[in-house]
C-alpha cells in the first residue's frame, strides 16, 4: 500500500495567517459603504483558477446559452459512462430528459474510478467526530465499504428502485449508505438528524420506503442523539412498509432491536464480499429523493436522477470551489440537506477531491472547534453558511485568533443572503483578506449551483451572488414574465432547462406544475420562489422567499407545516406564523395562536407548545415567538393578513392598507399582546 494517506498540505500562503489581520470586534462596517466595494480576484489567485478572468467567464457563458446541448455534451465527457447518450436534453416544458439512452453509475463516477491511478491511496474522506476522534478513508477503503454496504443492502432485500430512508449522524457511513444506494440504483432519501419521530414516519410514508439505515446515536454539543429510538417511534403505530432497519454502531447508547427488523451495521458487514459491481442505470433512473418545505403543510420530495444531477454536481464544484488536487475541501453542511448530498458527497467526490467532514456542533467544547480543524487539518476550502458566521462574529474574534488559518485559499457560503457585515467578518477575519468568497445561490430543486462568483473570474460585492453559472439563464421578471431593467425588483426565474434540475415531485406531478410552473406558464419559465434584483452590472442580488417559506438559519420551513403543527395540540384552536427578524438565524418563527374555548394562555402552554412543534417537526421549527390571540386579522373573505403579523412580530407600528380587514380591535389586541 503507498504510503500517501492524506493530501500535501497546502503551500503556506505568502501574507501573514489571517488571525493576524483580524478585525477588532469594535470594527463596525456601515452596510452602505460595504455595499459599493468591490473585490477583484488577486492576479495570483486568476493566473491558476479554472476559471482565470471575466472574459473567459461571459465567452463561455455565451456559448453554453447558445448552444446548450453542445456546451454539456462537452460537460459530459468528464464523467464516466458505461454507454453513451442519443440526446442531451429533450424539453416538453416542464418535463426535461438529460442524456436519454445513456447509461452509467453514479458510485462507479464518485468512487471506483479514482481507485484505477495513483489516486486509490489519496484521502477521499478526512472525517472528525465531536468527541475529537478521526479517521482518513482512502479511495480505495471507500470503494470497498461502498461496495459491501451495497452487498448488505442487497442481502436485506434492497433492489433497483426501491426506496431507502437514511437517518444518521454525520459520519463517513451516511456517505457510504448513499453511494451504495447508488451501487445498486436504490433511491436514498436522507432524513437530517435533526428531524423528529414524526417527520421519519410522515417520508417514510410518502416515499414508500421499505428500510431504513440509522445509527444508535449521534453526538451534539456532548449530548446523544437517540435516532434508533426515534426511528423505533415512527415505526411504532405500523403504518409505514419499514421491513428492515439497519443500525450503525456510533454513540454506543442502549438500545432496542426489534428482532425480525433491526440488523446490526457491523454484523452485516461480515457477511458479505467487497465484491458488487456498480449496476448500471439509466441517465434518467432515480438518483434520490430529498424532502423540502413549501408552501403546504406537508414537505415535498424533490426528486434528482442520475446522469443531469450527477454531472451538474461535478462541474459546478470543478469550477466554483476551483477545485485543486491537493486542496482539503470542508463543506459545514450536514447530509440531511441538498448541500450535504451535492457538495459533501456526489460533487467532491465525482471531481476525485478530498473531503473533509465534521460530526458535530462548531462551538463544542468550545467556539473555536472549526477554526481548530482547520488550522489542523491544512483545510483549503471552507464551504459554510451566513447563520454560523453571524453566530461567529457573536462569540469573538479571539477564537479564530488562536489558530493559523493560512491554509485557507477559497471562502463560500449558502442558504440565505449574507449580510454585507458578515461578509467582511469572513473576508478579513478568516479569510485574512486574501481568500475570494464565493456566495452561491441555489435550491433543493436547482441540485447545484446556479448564481455564484467564479473565484479567479468574477469581481465580487459583499452581498451579492454575482451572475449567473454555465448554462444558466437567470432573470428577474415582472408578474408578465416580462425581463425587468437594472435595479427594479422582480421574481427569480430560469428561463431554460439545465442538467441537475429536479424531475418531479415524488408521487404528486400536480404539485410539481402548480409549484413551479404555474407562474409563468405561457413562457415555460421555472419559478423559485425568490424575490431579487439586478444591479447595473447584472449581478443578482437575491432578496428572499416571496412565498409562504421561510428560511431559518438556512433552513427552509413552511409556514403551513408548523401551522399544521401547532393546531395539530389539543389547546389550540387556529396559529398562523410567519417570519421575523433574527440576528443570528436571519429569521425566526413567530406564532400567533388562538386557544380552544377554556384553555388558559399562559407561559407554561407557551412551552408546550414550543415542545410539541419540535417533536412534530424538529427543534428548528420550535417557534421564537407565542403570542396568543382571541382572534387573527382577517380579511372580509377569509384570508389570514400575514403581511400585518409580520409588522406585529417584527416589533413595527402597523402600517399600510388595513381597510380589507375584518375587525380592527383585533390589530389593537394583538399589538398589545406580547412575547412574554
Ligand atoms: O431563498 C433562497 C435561499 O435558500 C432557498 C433554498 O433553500 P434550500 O432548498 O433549503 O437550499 C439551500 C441550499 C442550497 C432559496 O430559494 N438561498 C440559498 N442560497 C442563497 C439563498 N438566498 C440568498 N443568497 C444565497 N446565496
């Protein structure tokens, strides 16, 4: 076996480690002057990108507009096919088929042909778990855990388009668990740790799912997680088609095994050969199932397929992280969301990178956990979103301060806008001035990347996702569909199909149309949901969720999920939530309740409550704010004015048009009704 287990370190960078160069925290940035900045990419930093200036960006932009099918089809060599493609993409609005007739693996693309050259001994995987604990998978290891996993899941009855829940904490054996769905062409529906007995149950349901892949337990903040028991809860009533649970022994917590279901991980494993070969799919078989919030009262399950998402994956990390390859690679999102599945696992590790991954909470045992596995694990990209930032700039700069974050050449982060302030934090304070900061926006639905800088390309402002990625036909429309001018406000659409895009909504094509191309119709345009401007020089800047979504710490929740959550409590009569403003999640849940007849409003309802939507949803949805109410403003016909409840819960004076609501002593009450 060679000797090279993790990558070269990075070459140190030239200037000073970015602790040096960190700012006071009484450096205060007024966002208006931030706002006018712009960062070039450094002349060292473009000479070796992928990517190396604006030119080259909007010449190859161009051309991947204009003539799409080419652009990919060139896209596509760089992934391995078993049998190549008769068309790139067939568009019966708003159904899309990528590469039909080819076939491929997506496993076989993120692991097995790195393990032919002198990769198979490269790191694939630096994993840490919270307790301090690590370990470095190989390729070549990787390749084999895949491919007895695959075995297992085989020998418990798991076949071609069988759906698999996945509920586990973040541990190198998520990442094997979904890639040895993929081996065999099952379809991985991961579920984040963080979700409650109810959730499992609710997509367990949904997908159909016949097993399920958990862990005993999984650490945070020192705490266990209990995720068998959790797992064993949504079993209980036997509503699911659950037949096999498949337990990895992580936190060592006591457990229940339900003889006949539950396996043993490690048992398994003993069974079975490395021997399985990737079985090969169609471009269009199902790859995963993910599930998001929107607008109802019941997540969706966004469904990706294997070669468009695979390949949007890919090249999107190539370009946009500038992937090098001895760069050590850290993306902060956990496998249960779209970040985890596209740049934690299929992208990184279709490129052949180095991942690192990260079990637990950043501020255990102490805030500087991250700057800690940075400084020792030589991390060279550093993938996070604007919530843990802000909370960063909260805790003090001292804690970044005590660790060398020289290695450090690439910044990113997703999921929310990013304050113009907390972007300078991250430029200076960590990325000591000299790193480029790649702010990407994109979706659950989008699978990759599709507004972003391109590091050694595109000039950057604090705030802004820049322009559009290849193939990418962004423009902000007016309730027509029609293209508004510079600066004017308007609705996020794309305007043609791209490779990663999802395929449906699982088991609800109805849904599928209503949600997402039923605004604009007539165009064919895909709707996101988002509300954005773009500046004179047509950068995008996206200014949030203009449906009944909202996005807390970078999360998305729908109003109407944590409604259904709430009335589902035997006090509660009727809640409408929305958004409020939150310094460290960007936004919070408010709740307005009004209580069933005889019921008393006090704090400790407000606390059941607050238990009741996390064990219905998750603690993320746990609302910030209870207010009750003996009834919510109206209009004349019926409708919730939400636009009012988000004034009340953002401590604002109600202004604007109130002559459609019913009752005007409610807006008086309400106002007077507070938090406490
Ligand atoms: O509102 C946008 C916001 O997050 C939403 C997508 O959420 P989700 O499907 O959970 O995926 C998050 C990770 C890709 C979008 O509709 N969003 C995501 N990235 C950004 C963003 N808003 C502003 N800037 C971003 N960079």
């Amino acid at each position: 076996m060679a000797k090279k287990l993790t990558p070269k370190p990075a070459k140190k960078a030239a200037k000073k480690p970015a602790a040096a160069a960190a700012a006071k925290p009484s450096d205060h940035i007024e966002s208006h002057l931030v706002e006018k900045r712009v960062f070039k990419p450094s002349r060292a930093f473009a000479k070796q990108a992928h990517v190396p200036s604006l030119d080259a960006y909007r010449d190859e932009w161009k051309r991947s507009l204009r003539s799409p099918d080419k652009f990919w089809a060139g896209e596509a060599k760089g992934l391995l096919w078993r049998k190549k493609w008769k068309t790139v993409c067939e568009w019966k609005p708003p159904f899309a088929k990528w590469f039909s007739g080819g076939r491929l693996n997506v496993a076989e693309n993120c692991v097995d042909r790195h393990c032919a050259g002198p990769d198979k001994n490269k790191a694939a995987i630096i994993w840490e778990g919270e307790p301090g604990e690590t370990r470095t998978i190989t390729y070549s290891q990787l390749r084999r855990e895949v491919a007895k996993f695959a075995n297992v899941l085989k020998r418990n009855g798991a076949k071609k388009g069988d759906r698999v829940l996945i509920y586990m904490p973040l541990i190198p054996e998520a990442a094997i668990a979904m890639l040895a769905c993929a081996r065999i062409g099952a379809v991985h529906s991961v579920v984040f740790g963080g979700f409650s007995s109810e959730s499992i149950k609710d997509r367990a349901l949904d997908s159909g799912a016949t097993m399920i892949v958990t862990a005993d337990g999984g650490y945070r903040r020192g705490a266990i997680v209990p995720l068998k028991q959790n797992v064993d809860n949504a079993l209980k009533d036997g509503s699911t088609g659950v037949k096999r649970v498949i337990v990895f022994r992580r936190a060592h917590n006591e457990i229940h095994i339900e003889e006949g279901r539950d396996v043993w991980w490690h048992r398994e494993m003993d069974y079975v050969t490395p021997d399985c070969p990737p079985a090969e799919q169609e471009s269009e078989d199902p790859l995963f199932i993910l599930y998001t919030s929107g607008s109802t009262g019941k997540p969706k399950g966004i469904l990706h397929t294997t070669a468009g998402y695979l390949l949007g994956a890919q090249v999107t990390t190539r370009n946009v992280f500038d992937l090098r390859p001895d760069d050590v690679y850290w993306c902060t999102a956990d496998v249960g969301w779209i970040t985890g599945h596209t740049y934690l696992v299929y992208g990184p590790l279709a490129n052949g990178a180095t991942v690192l991954m990260y079990e637990g909470a950043p501020n255990w045992p102490e805030p500087d956990r991250f700057w800690r596995i940075i400084a020792q694990h030589g991390v060279t990209i550093l993938y996070t979103a604007p919530t843990a930032i802000r909370a960063f700039i909260k805790w003090g700069n001292e804690w970044p301060a005590k660790h060398d974050l020289s290695s450090l050449r690439l910044l990113g982060t997703v999921g929310e806008p990013i304050n113009p302030e907390a972007w300078m934090w991250y430029h200076q304070v960590i990325g000591g001035g000299r790193c480029p900061i790649v702010d990407t926006w994109w979706q659950t639905e989008t699978g990759a990347i599709m507004i972003t800088p391109l590091p050694g390309a595109t000039p950057t402002k604090p705030g802004t996702a820049t322009l559009p990625f290849y193939g990418v036909d962004a423009a902000i429309v007016d309730d027509a569909g029609r293209e508004l001018g510079a600066n004017e406000g308007g609705k996020l659409v794309v305007r043609k199909p791209w490779p990663s895009m999802l395929r449906g909504v699982w088991g609800d094509p109805k849904r599928y149309k209503e949600q997402y191309w039923t605004e604009y119709s007539k165009q064919g345009f895909y709707f996101t949901g988002d509300g954005a401007r773009r500046d004179e020089d047509g950068y995008f800047w996206i200014t949030g969720r203009i449906d009944d979504v909202l996005n807390v710490a970078g999360h998305r929740l729908g109003t109407a999920e944590v409604e259904s959550a709430l009335v589902s409590h035997e006090a509660v009569a009727e809640a409408a939530v929305v958004g409020c403003p939150d310094e460290i999640k960007g936004q919070g849940v408010a709740a307005f309740v009004t209580l069933k007849g005889g019921m008393k409003a006090d704090k400790d309802l407000k606390e059941k409550l607050r238990r009741h939507v996390s064990e219905m949803i998750g603690p993320i949805a746990k609302p910030d704010q209870i207010r009750f109410t003996d009834a919510l403003p109206k209009t004349r016909s019926g409708k919730i004015m939400r636009r009012l409840l988000k004034q009340i819960a953002a401590g604002q004076t109600v202004s604007g048009d109130t002559t459609t609501l019913e009752d005007l002593n409610v807006l008086a009450r309400l106002q007077a009704a507070d938090d406490e």
